[in-house]
C-alpha cells in the first residue's frame, strides 16, 4: 500500500500514523495530567488541521466536498484552550474570564459561514487552486486565513510571555528549578509564533496577488498540523508541575507588617528542621507553606525583605550547612552527597559550597546581585 503513495500522500499518511502516537499517549497518561480534560480535546480536534489536505491529496473531495473549509476554526480554538492550560500549569489562582479566550474560535466560525455556503463547484475550485488576489470575489475564503494567523500570533505571544513571567520568578517559589523549567515548550510556542507570521504573509501574499504561489494553502496547513503536534505531545510529558502561588509584582510592595514577617520566617524555620525539609528533591514554597502553616505569598515576602534573597538561596542555606556537616564527619564522597541533595554535579556543589563559605562574612546587605541570584 505504501509503495502506491505518492510523496505528498506519504506524508499525509506519516502524519496520522503520528497523530496515533498522541492518541495512545493521553490513553495512558490522562490520569496522570492535572490538563489531561483539554489535552483530549486537543488531541481530538487536532485531525480536523489536515482535513482540506487529505480531502485534496487523496481525491476525497469529490464525495465529501461539503468538508471543504468545515474546521478552519480550529487553529484558533486550540491556541485559545492552550493559553488557559499553559495559565493552568504555570499560575495556581484560576484564569479569571477563561471563557474569552474561545471567543475568537467562535469569530472564526461565524466567518467562515460565507465560504460553506459558497455553490459546490467553486468549493471545488477553491479547494483545488487556492485563489490569489480578486478580493471582491475571493474574500469568503481569503478573510478566514488572515484572521487565524492573527488570532495564532496573540496567543502564542501571550503564551510566551507566560513563560517568561513564570522562568523569571521561579526561584522565588522553588528550589531545583530545574525540575520546573518549560524550556521545551517555551521553544514549541515561538515556533507557533512563527508560523503565525508564515501564515498571515502567506495569505496577505495570496490576498494582494503580490506572489503567485500555488498550494499555500497546503504550506500554512502542515506547519500548524505539525507545530501543534508537538505542543500537545511535549504536554503529554510526565513530570513535575508548580504553579505559581505568589504574585511576584507583590513580593517588594507588600500588606505585611515586619513583624508578621519575621513570625512567618520562624514557623518556615521550624517546619525545615522538623521536617528535614531540605532534604526533598523539588521542593517548593506551597509545600513549606503548608508544613509551617503560614501563606506562601508570606513566605516568598519574609525572605526577600527579611534575608534579602529567594526562596531558593534561603532553602540553599540549610542544603549546604547540612552537605558541610556531612563533608567534615564522614567519608562521604562530594558527588554522593551532591545527588542527595539534587546538586547538578559534584563540580557544581563545589562552586556553590566554595561560594557559600566566601560568603558567610558578609552582611546580607553586602550581596552583590549576582550573588543574590545564586543564593
């Protein structure tokens, strides 16, 4: 069967053999997923991205021409649902009007109406040749394209700077950020950028007869069939989740009174030595909090007013007093304890335990700010 494909149809074929791999991926994880609700819908819908493509690659058009242009909604239903389940993953206070990220889905299904009601024989020629220029003529088909690249840009720029609002705080909530980081799917989202650009000056191309290029159509389709494709399979990844507690544009202008504060810092104290908190790989400030019984925004607060570092230079603190300890009565190896205590490498806990004893003479105030980020 294979051997009868042409290229284009091999690819087609390629692409649903990798839609199964989605499919089987959330059967065995859904449970596993605090998104796994939306990562189903998505990987449900995510088909519909290749339906013009297969109808034209495989001739299904001429029995099923009334499929023609039914789902070009979904690119922007999904990018909106990807938005609330990247808040979902990154913040932990709910998205206030979650439900106005679908409205431009629903734009687009209201504006795609004029091209489904188009007669079937200019469907067909349409479906076959995407039209170049004739706007007057053309619009029903041209104005959907516009809009998707449009509404694909705002959310995937939204979504990015999700990221890098969460990446830029991180240390203020966790400890081994390294275990949190969305690098990954940070990259997946401006690749979306990017072809959100492709596909708005595809179609604005198209739309003025300023180049002729046959099958743009096709072009736009496969790159968003394939940069959604690995969205939702690097969201089917198990690992570990955070989100954010704290509102780290209230970490300086605070309601606390400093004495609050300094009782907040005692009761997480006590909670650390009670629990050998240090000790837990992937700890994070939700966690501490609720051990010491205080708020996490409190938390996150009392440590940069009260110590003048993170909450990952004050949980760093007990770390290295412990791995010293450790170090001087044993003969335990540099590298055994650094894996005990989630240090990248034995050379890294070297440089930051070198780092930590150069700095115990100085005064918090003292820090510089490299230093500050480090501890």
């Amino acid at each position: 069967m294979l051997d009868a494909l042409n290229p284009y149809q091999f690819m087609l074929f390629s692409l649903a053999m990798a839609g199964m791999v989605l499919l089987v991926g959330i059967w065995v994880r859904y449970d596993r997923l605090p998104h796994g609700k939306y990562l189903l819908i998505g990987i449900m819908l995510w088909p519909t991205l290749l339906l013009d493509e297969f109808l034209r690659g495989f001739g299904w058009w001429q029995n099923a021409i009334f499929l023609a242009g039914l789902f070009q909604f979904v690119p922007s239903l999904l990018a909106g649902m990807l938005l609330i389940v990247v808040h979902k993953l990154l913040v932990l206070k709910p998205l206030q009007g979650a439900f106005k990220y679908y409205i431009p889905a629903l734009v687009m299904l209201a504006g795609q109406v004029p091209f489904l009601i188009l007669p079937t024989e200019l469907k067909q020629q349409y479906l076959l040749t995407p039209p170049t220029g004739n706007i007057a003529q053309n619009w029903p088909y041209l104005a959907p394209h516009l809009l998707s690249g449009f509404v694909l840009l705002i959310c995937s720029t939204k979504v990015v700077e999700l990221f890098s609002h969460y990446h830029q705080h991180l240390s203020d909530q966790v400890v081994d950020v390294q275990f949190y980081q969305f690098n990954r799917l940070n990259l997946a989202f401006s690749g979306l950028i990017a072809v959100s650009f492709i596909d708005i000056l595809l179609a604005t191309l198209a739309t003025f007869d300023l180049m002729a290029l046959a099958f743009w159509q096709t072009i736009v389709n496969l790159l968003s069939a394939c940069i959604f494709w690995t969205i939702l399979l690097l969201l089917l990844e198990l690992r570990r989740f955070a989100p954010s507690p704290i509102d780290p544009d209230k970490l300086e202008d605070h309601r606390f009174s400093e004495e609050f504060l300094r009782f907040t810092l005692k009761k997480a104290e006590e909670a650390i030595i009670k629990h050998k908190a240090y000790k837990k790989i992937g700890l994070h400030i939700s966690q501490l909090a609720e051990a010491a019984k205080v708020e996490p925004q409190a938390l996150a607060v009392a440590t940069r007013v009260i110590l003048k570092r993170n909450f990952r230079a004050f949980i760093y603190h007990y770390r290295l007093e412990y791995a010293k300890k450790i170090l001087m009565r044993t003969d335990a190896k540099v590298s055994t304890v650094a894996k005990r205590l989630g240090f990248n490498s034995e050379k890294f806990l070297s440089g930051v335990f070198i780092k930590y004893i150069q700095m115990m003479g100085k005064e918090p105030e003292a820090l510089s700010e490299e230093e500050e980020k480090l501890f």
